[in-house]
C-alpha cells in the first residue's frame, strides 16, 4: 500500500517526537546505580540515544521505503523494527554499562 506523502510525514515526525520521549522513560537503567551516580548515568544514556538517534531514523525510512515498494508486508515490517529495537537497546544498554564502570 502506497501512502500519501503527507502520511509519511506524518509518521516521521511522530517518530522524531517519539524519541525524546522514549529517551526520558528510558531512565530506569540508571535506578540500578547507586543515588549519587544516577544523574551521571541519566546524562549518559541521554547521550547515547542522542549518538544513536540518526542511525536509528534511517532505520526508519529504509523501512518505510521497503514497505512503500511492496518488499515486506506489515507484519514483517512490525517484527523487524521490534527487532530492531530491542537490539539497539542492548547495544545502548552495554555502552552505559562500559561507561558507568569507566566513571
């Protein structure tokens, strides 16, 4: 299904807002520090996610590209960016982990 340009506009820019918001629920890595490291911690995974935000919007639109020439459907589309995600939050999580230790 091709959709309208606006639609995927649209889409990208929920995305854009989407990941500040997902950057700040995604503090609770740091509760696991102790209370004095926690704001450090807060700042490093704030910096991570900003290091990784490009790499993950061009995920996005090769995915959005993909599905527009009919190459995966949305299921594939869904389990691939689920995927997707939950391996950069590894990642992301490993890099805060070496970072925090380093401190």
């Amino acid at each position: 299904m091709i959709r309208p340009a606006w639609s995927r506009g649209m889409a990208l820019a929920s995305a854009a807002l989407a990941l500040p918001l997902a950057a700040a629920a995604a503090d609770p890595p740091c509760d696991k520090f102790p209370a004095a490291k926690q704001a450090r911690c807060a700042a490093i995974w704030k910096e991570l996610n900003q290091e990784d935000g490009p790499a993950i919007a061009q995920f996005g639109l090769d995915q959005q590209k993909r599905r527009d020439e009919g190459k995966i459907n949305a299921q594939q589309h869904l389990s691939e960016n689920m995927t997707f995600i939950k391996q950069s939050t590894e990642k992301r999580l490993e890099r805060l982990k070496a970072r925090m230790a380093a401190e």
